[in-house]
C-alpha cells in the first residue's frame, strides 16, 4: 500500500504519552514526514531527541510550527485550547492542518469556530492512553487498532480526510461523529470508569489497604487511579451532563447493595450480577 | 529441590477455573501425586479427564474420596459448607487433610469446628482467580507466584505444614493469617471491587454504552463484571460488616464528586486525584 503521505512536516505540540507516541509512531511508517516536537517540559524535548521520535525539538514554539503542513496539539485540553487562538494568528501556515487528541471535542470545536480556523481544524481523540504519563510511558504501537473519533465541521473535509488518512497509517480506525455525541460517550465510556477508579482507591485507602494487598481484579480496577490529574482537571471542566448523572445512579447503585448486604437480601444483587455478565459477554 | 511430596492422593472436589486449575498444577509437579477430580457436572468431568488434569473422574463422591490423604473443596462457599460434615462423616480416611479453596473463611471455619475437623482443617483462599468459570478457564499457571491466605486451627499445625508445602510446589507463596483478619480484608480488597465492577456496568448498560465502546481503562473497569453470581451469592451472605461501610463510602465519594462536577467545583477532585495518584505508587 504505497500512497503519498497525507503530510510532509509535521509539528507534534506536547511530547508526553500521547504527543510522545504519535510521534514515534509517525517516525516508523514507510514515507515518514519530518516531525517537529515542542514541550514546554526541556526533559521531554531531550527524550524525545534522544529517542529519534523528532528530528528537531526547537527551544521556540514559533520554530516548531514554521512550515508546518500539520499541528498536532497533544497537550492537556486546557492547554489546547488556549494554543489554537495564539497558532491562528501568526507562526503556522494559513493552509496547514490543526489536529488535537484530547479527550473531549466540544470546547476544542468552540475555541477553532472563535478563531476563526473551524475549516481546517480536525478534532480527534484516540481511545488509547496509559495511566502512565510523560514521554517516558509513549509507545509506538500505542495507536495501533485503535479507535480514533473524528469530529469536524464539514467546511474541514479535506482536511479531514488527510487527517483520517495519517491515523489509518498508523494503524489506527477513525471513526466520524458529532462533537455531542462523542462527549456524550466519553462522559460514560472514559470519564464514569476514571472517577470510579480514584473514588475506589480512596475509599481502599480510606479502610486502611495498600495497593500490594489487592489481586488482579482489585489492581485492574484501581489501574486508573493513578492517571494525571492535571489532565483530568480540563476534562471534567468542560463534562457532559450525562457524567452527572451516571455518578448519581453508580452512587446510587452503591448504596442499595449496601443495603441488600445489611439486610441479607443477597438475591437482588445476584440478579444484578447476572445482568451485567450477559451485557459483559461472558 | 527435591522433597517428599506432602500429599500422595488427592481428591479435588468441583473442576471449575479454580479446581480444574489446581488439579492441572498438581499433574505438573515433579512427584505428581495421584489426582481424581468430582463434579457435579459430568462435562467438566469429562473435560478434565480429556484435558490429563485427573487421573480418575468417578460418578460417585464417595468414590473420589476414598483413600485420599487430601481433598480440596474447590466449590462456591455454600457448597463448600454443605460438604465439609458430609465428609466428616463416612467416606474420607479419618487423618485425611481437608482444604477450601473459598473467597471467605469465617463461614468454613465455623463447620469444620461444628463438623468436628477443625483439627485438620485447613482454609486456604489463592489471590487468583478468573472473571471467566469452568473447567475451560482452567489454567496449570494460575497460582503461580499468587499469594494464598493460610488460615488453620493451631491444633491442624502438622495439616496446616503439609498444605503451605503444596501450595509452594504449585509455585504460590502461602501466608498465615486470622479468619477473621482475612475476611475483612477481603471486603475491600475484593468484594468492594467487584460491586464496584458490577456497579459501573450497570450503570453503562442504563446509559445505553455497550463493553465495544469502551476503551482500554473501562475495559478493566468492568472486566469482573462477568464474574459467577453463584459463586458470589455465598460470599456475600457471610460478608464483613466492613463491606457495608466500604459501598457507603464509595457511594458518598461518587455523589460529591457529582455535586463537584455539577458546581463547577473541579479542584476538590483534582485534589482526592492527587491523592489516590500517589496511593496507587504511580
């Protein structure tokens, strides 16, 4: 499958798993573009060098961007968002391609409209990370069959499908959606199971327990207690309201149990249990 | 290391992951020692017969147990306690060790004590295991390198020797503990997260998600949803009044964090997230 690569120059913005990966990521496939990195973290730029995953990391965002057919704003969303009014003005080409990866699609969409570069901006959020943070946990095969939601205004359409194109080189399958609905998603598919996690670990830590006490269940289940939380702060900033109120019917959840339990009325919770085994497909 | 095997005869009572898993162990070790298996299900008995786990698979549990010098009840808790003073009684030789292999040990302690076995009783409880159940999701590495709670009268001292033995030679590490120690550990570190698990799935199935729109994370976050309600039936039954206590925790961290999000107020979760962060060593 020998195809022109969708982009030549490529400035990857924020180096930590998830800029780290995708730019190693880039430097493997076989037309591979130049890749520029910036991180406002100098060890991560270093890392990055060291590592081959960019062949320049300048001490300036401005040097970084220069040429650019491509941005890729791998940063926190907080941080994205304020990038994408300052890369509209002056430094990035007036044709290059704006990309971010965080993990909601609606404040980014918002911010591009306000900037006036809603028509070749391209949201994406791949559904792959690591609990772990910092270029130090990237992966070059971090992407690899993943999903990659793809929200854009229709206006982006080239720009659009060159962006689906570089993920599908990487391994990747994008997949279109509405920034609503993608939100609406991720508020019950990524960020339900991350505050479930930290209130487990905490109520674990609150009863006294330490993390080489647990199993394999207990570890898996508290695997998420350990993501970054500076990345969740942005995240739960900008929450869909479903997240609300599906932490209301966990709570709730939570607290019939410990009732049934109490109570000895074991049956109502084995027949829950016996619901979520079929929708888990066992 | 070669040693005197502790036990020559075993009869594994139930050939599901955890039973068909130990008895797949035992044929492994260098002096294996001769294996029959029972089950109430005559397709695992022929699945662990095909599969070389036993060397006998007979109809009759009186059979199975004659002239074993072991027998491992490896069935759900309530079955467990139905066969302890049934054994005690007719068929199994009278200095005979009997082990469990279930999620609790309050409950079996109290019949072997009332069965009159408590002096060579030994309740054994492997930190291994499988969302998955039957003989199918057996596997001879199960407990390798697992920890397994060792709890035993002081009179079942010899018994007690003899069984941490056998664990060490399946390659587990065994640890002494209190019955009662052991079953309030375990309300958290794993009856809270399978509730946990359980919980979230509900949730996600009444918000319309299915486990293919999950990521990576909420893939580990509901994996134990799939566990056996049968076998968890009993160990909620005998449960620790901590668990209790730990699903109200929960419950309360899940509704601030509601409140938190509704409001606007992100810093509080940022800050329980930084917390956990640091619990979870990452």
């Amino acid at each position: 499958m020998s195809e022109v690569a969708p982009f030549q120059r490529i400035a990857v913005i924020g180096l930590g798993v998830m800029g780290g990966s995708f730019a190693r990521a880039l430097t493997g496939t076989a037309a591979a573009p130049e890749v520029r990195g910036w991180s406002n973290d100098a060890d991560e730029c270093r890392a990055a060098l060291y590592a081959g995953a960019v062949m320049a990391a300048p001490e300036s965002l401005k040097e970084a961007l220069r040429d650019a057919d491509l941005v890729v704003l791998a940063t926190p969303l907080q941080a994205a968002c304020r990038l994408i009014p300052d890369i509209a003005e002056d430094p990035l080409r007036r044709d290059a391609t704006i990309m971010d990866v965080s993990g909601l699609k609606t404040p980014v969409a918002l911010v591009a409209a306000e900037a006036g570069v809603g028509s070749r901006f391209v949201g994406t959020h791949p559904m792959a990370g690591s609990e772990a943070s910092g270029f130090a946990a990237s992966r070059p095969d971090l992407f690899d069959g993943a999903l990659v939601w793809i929200v854009a205004e229709p206006e982006a359409g080239a720009h659009t499908e060159k962006v689906e194109a570089l993920w599908r080189s990487l391994g990747a399958n994008p997949m279109r959606t509405s920034a609503a609905a993608h939100d609406r998603l991720m508020s019950l598919v990524s960020h339900l199971p991350q505050l479930t996690a930290n209130s487990l670990a905490a109520a674990l830590d609150n009863g006294g327990i330490s993390p080489e006490h647990l199993g394999p269940g207990g570890r898996d289940m508290t695997r998420l207690a350990a993501s970054n939380p500076e990345m969740w702060a942005g995240l739960l900033e900008g929450a869909h309201p479903d997240l609300v109120r599906a932490l209301r019917t966990m709570a709730g959840n939570l607290q019939s149990m410990a009732d049934n339990v109490e109570g000895g009325d074991v049956e109502a919770i084995v027949s829950l249990m016996e619901k979520t085994r079929i929708w888990r497909g066992a």
